[in-house]
C-alpha cells in the first residue's frame, strides 16, 4: 500500500481486509507507533491541537458540536480527569458503533489516548451496553493487548452501563459512571465541562474518536481533502429499510441522499427516507437530492442526527412506521421530567389511533397542539427528537393523515415494520 493511499484510508476501511477485529500488530503494521504528545506546553501537543483545530471535524455522535471546541472547553478546567468512549449506541438503527469496535477498535483507543494526552486526562473509559458482550470481547481483547504491549500511554478500561436510548446521551452517561444514575440533566451551559468523580470528563462517541486515531498521525489534509469546504471529513451512515443491503457505509460529507440510499441498492419506489435516526426527520421525495451535511438537511427541515437513513419503501405506512417510533421513544424516557413522562404516551397514542383509522374529530389539531407543548420543554434533547419525528411525518406523510383521519384504514397497515427495535413495539 503506498503513503497517499494510507494517508486517505477512510475509518471504516482502517481494518483487517477480512473483516476481523485488527490486531495490535496489524494496526501498528498499518499506522505505526502511537505518538501522543507528553508535556504540557510540547510543539507535539500544540500540534495535534491545531491539527483538530484545522480539521473541521465535529461529533458524529448527534450533536455536531466542533471538536476543537469541545477539547478546549475541558482544557480550560484543571488536568486530569477522565476521556471517556461512548459506545452505547442506543439508536435502534444504527451500526457504526458495532462496525468500529468490532473491526478497528485501536483506532477507536488511539483517538481516546490523544485526547488523553492534550487534556492530561489520567483514564479511558470505554462503556459498552450491558446487553452487547460481543462487543465488549472485542474491547476487552484490544484493551488486554494494549496492556501487555505498553501501547497505551494512560490507563484503558471498560464498563458495562444499562441499555436504553437515553443512557448514551453525555450527560446521562456521565451521572451513570460517577453516580450509577443513567439520567440526563439540563445543561445550558455547554461551556461548563461535564464532571465524573469531581474531574472534568470529555465524552465522545467511537466514530468521532476514529478519525482523531487518523488526524492524530496524519494531521488535518487527508480528512479536508474530503467532504466540502463548510463541511469536510467523511462519516458513516447505517442504512435500512427498503434496500437490498443494509449496514454500513462511509460516505464524504455533501454526497446527495439518494447517491448514498443507492449504496444499499432500494428494493421498490421510495416514498420518504427517515434521517437522523429515530429522533430525526422524515424527509420527502422532492428533498432526496439534498446534500449530507448539517447546513443543507437544516433547510429542508432535516437532521444528520446520530448517521442513519431508513428508506421507506411505497409498500410501507408511514404512519404506522411513525406511530411505531413514537411507542419506542415513549417508552424510552429517563422519566424525571414531564414532556417525556406525559406528553410523548400522549403523543404515541394518538398516532397509533390515527395509524388504526380511529381518529376522533380534534385529532390531529390535539396532535398538533400536544407536539408544540413538548417541544423545548425536557431536561434534554429526547422529547426535541421525538417531536421532530412526528412533525414531519405530519407534513410529509399530509394525505396518508388526511385519510387516516377520516377513519380509511390503508392497505399496509397490518404489514410487519421495516423498521428494527430491540423489543416488539404496538402500532
């Protein structure tokens, strides 16, 4: 392989070509030593930073957040504390964290330990979900290997939170580490470093990790090089629903939807693709070639959220496909404010009545109304996500609701879902 292949190798091909979780050897073999910067003020540590800086990278965890800014926010505080993985993955559709951590999990380690090392963090925390034990073979395996081989300049560790949706979000992450408590709080102050154990603690997800494995050796042209200007770097998206192959591509930021739909190979006409994942948007026809990236999904009313796109095949309900999101995220909630505990059961029952053809007169305008009062109201982003979901499958999916609501019960209704859960949800 030459240098300037290596050098553009994306994050999801940084691995075996078998597909097997990468050896340290093989990683090593492929990227070389691990050259965290040691020092405070070191031209190496000064480096990397520009390097993020220059980058452009932002979380690929949902947020969007600059990743340059996020570092310099925990810098700020005092050294020590904890860079912490979020593995969780509480996205019902989403792979990529399987796909990293099952395939490259060095590089997913080798971004944490740069992190480590520009913060004076003194830990890595890895968390995987309870109920993911394959998963965490594989982190333990590499962990273990690291270990033994002194590759990791900090400690390395893993635990095991509960699943559930929420519990991936940072701040309810961060309650579960220090406290055993899974629960998010209201931070509207971003500026103020999350804590575990009294230390600052920066939390980040597998993918946004993996591409500092990357620029941390490589610096920031191979990852400009691709994407667009506003927006560069690549990023992988899950893709389901009505394509022939479903899992996980990596793409450039700016590729038009229905390039990247085209990856998986669509199965029938397509009616609307969901984007952003359960707690994104339902996004049109007359929007698919629309660009990947924040700016452009934005003005159609989008998300890229946590890097999923369901395509929904002519031959699927929209709104019982919707109904059956809001049932899930319903059941989904910390439980610790109102618009989750009352207002999204609320929400999920009358888009399972207006899925079954029960619709009441004031339905929709009820429907309407109890979306606006949750909207805004949660001690964090859940009920924002599941308000979203709804309102544009109230837009996009107008006749299928004018027809539902006039108690015409379509064709498709009785069909299983395209969509996956982890547990049987109603329509």
């Amino acid at each position: 392989m030459t240098d300037s292949m290596q050098l553009n190798r994306p994050v999801s091909q940084a691995h075996h070509l078998l597909g097997q979780p990468t050896s340290l050897a093989e990683h090593f073999d492929a990227h070389g030593p691990l050259a965290a910067p040691i020092g405070r003020h070191s031209p190496a540590k000064q480096k990397l930073m520009a390097d993020l800086e220059a980058s452009g990278l932002t979380g690929r965890g949902g947020g969007g957040f600059p990743t340059a800014q996020k570092v310099a926010v925990v810098q700020r505080g005092r050294r020590g504390g904890a860079v912490v993985v979020n593995a969780m993955e509480g996205e019902p559709a989403s792979d990529k964290d399987k796909v990293l951590l099952s395939r490259t999990p060095h590089l997913v380690l080798d971004g944490a330990q740069y992190l480590a090392a520009l913060l004076g963090a003194d830990q890595v925390i890895v968390c995987v979900p309870a109920s993911r034990d394959w998963i965490a073979t594989f982190v333990q395996s590499a962990i273990d290997e690291r270990r033994r081989s002194r590759w990791a300049h900090v400690e390395e560790l893993m635990v095991r939170p509960p699943d559930g949706f929420v519990v991936g979000e940072e701040s309810a992450l961060a309650n579960w580490i220090d406290a055993g408590v899974p629960v998010p709080v209201f931070r509207p102050d971003k500026g103020v470093p999350l804590r575990i154990a009294r230390r600052p603690a920066l939390i980040h997800n597998t993918e946004t990790l993996a591409h500092i494995g990357l620029i941390g050796r490589y610096g920031s042209a191979p990852f400009q090089a691709r994407g667009t200007p506003q927006e560069p770097g690549t990023c992988l998206v899950t893709l389901s629903g009505a394509v022939a192959q479903q899992g996980v591509v990596e793409v450039d930021r700016g590729t038009p939807l229905h390039e990247i739909v085209a990856l998986g190979g669509p199965t029938e006409p397509l009616q609307a693709l969901l984007v952003g994942g359960y707690g994104g948007a339902w996004i049109g026809p007359e929007y698919f070639a629309t660009p990947y990236t924040h700016s452009a999904l934005r003005s159609v009313g989008g998300t890229l959220g946590v890097g999923v796109i369901v395509a929904l095949g002519q031959s699927a309900c929209g709104i019982a496909e919707s109904a059956r999101i809001a049932r899930y995220l319903a059941s989904q909630s910390a439980g610790q404010c109102g618009p989750c505990v009352y207002g999204l059961p609320a929400v999920a029952d009358d888009l399972a009545r207006l899925a079954s053809g029960h619709a009441d007169a004031g339905l929709v305008s009820r429907l309407n109304r109890r979306l606006n009062q949750v909207k805004g109201r949660g001690a964090c982003r859940h009920p924002d996500g599941a308000v979203a979901m709804a309102q544009s499958a109230l837009h996009v999916f107008a006749n299928d609701v004018a027809l539902h609501a006039r108690n015409r019960v379509c064709a498709h209704l009785q069909q299983a879902s395209t969509l996956r859960f982890p547990h049987p949800v109603g329509r």
